[in-house]
C-alpha cells in the first residue's frame, strides 16, 4: 500500500503517542510503504525545527533517518498538477501520490479532507486510515 503522510501526519506519528504514532510500526512493518519527494523532505524538515518542538539538528537527522527515512520511497516529481488548492504548498502531497502512484493520502489538513480523493487517490485522516487497513 503506498501512502503519502503530510507533515502534520509525520510530526504526530513520530512525536507524539496519538493516533497517528500507530502508523510507525505499520510503516516499520512493510505494511504501507510510505511515499516523499525532496519538497515533502523539505517541508518535514522545516517543521521539525519549529522551537515549540525543541530538537535540534542532530536530533532531527537522528529521528527521521532512525524512524522514517530507511522505510521511505523517494518520489520523483516531474508533473506539476493544475489541481487549484487553497493553499498551494498543499500541492506537492497531491503530485508526490500522483507520481508515486500512491493510494492515499493521509492528512489532517482541512482543504486536502475536503477534496476526499483525486485520481483515485483517497485522502484521509489517520484515524480513518487506520481504520481502513485494519478492515
């Protein structure tokens, strides 16, 4: 199952022991293999640096090439989508499952929740995900 994790995905799966932490065992697991391109990379590492999180850079290099990276698929992204977004740094999640032929998007995003699919990508919370797969 190939899947795309926003940031607000990936920073709840790997800092926090809510709904979204479910997804590193899974993805650990080979049962989902998780999708980036260097935007997403960018972006995630971005976030991680936030001061409220308090990691520094070691840290950060530490928890995404421990937790996430080794897991991950590299996506090369040649097609910018013409998809209008609200916001349009939202648009390299929807390119990066559409290039990597991702089957979801797992997002806590308002504006990608509302689109619900695209392509015959779906797009969910975690919650629903896991649900979904748990199925």
């Amino acid at each position: 199952m190939r899947v795309v994790l926003d940031t607000n995905t990936i920073i709840s799966a790997l800092l926090f022991s809510g709904t979204a932490s479910r997804l590193v065992p899974i993805w650990q697991s080979g049962r989902i293999q998780p999708l980036l391109s260097r935007p997403i990379l960018d972006e995630y590492l971005r976030a991680l640096a936030y001061p409220k999180f308090g990691l520094g850079g070691d840290e950060i290099k530490e928890l995404l090439g421990e937790t996430f990276l080794p897991f991950a698929e590299v996506v090369r992204v040649t097609k910018r989508l013409a998809i209008r977004v609200r916001d349009p740094d939202d648009r390299k999640f929807l390119e990066c499952a559409v290039a990597g032929r991702a089957e979801f998007l797992v997002t806590g995003d308002r504006d990608l929740l509302a689109l619900q699919s695209y392509r015959g990508l779906a797009i969910l919370t975690a919650g629903d995900f896991l649900r979904r797969i748990e199925e």
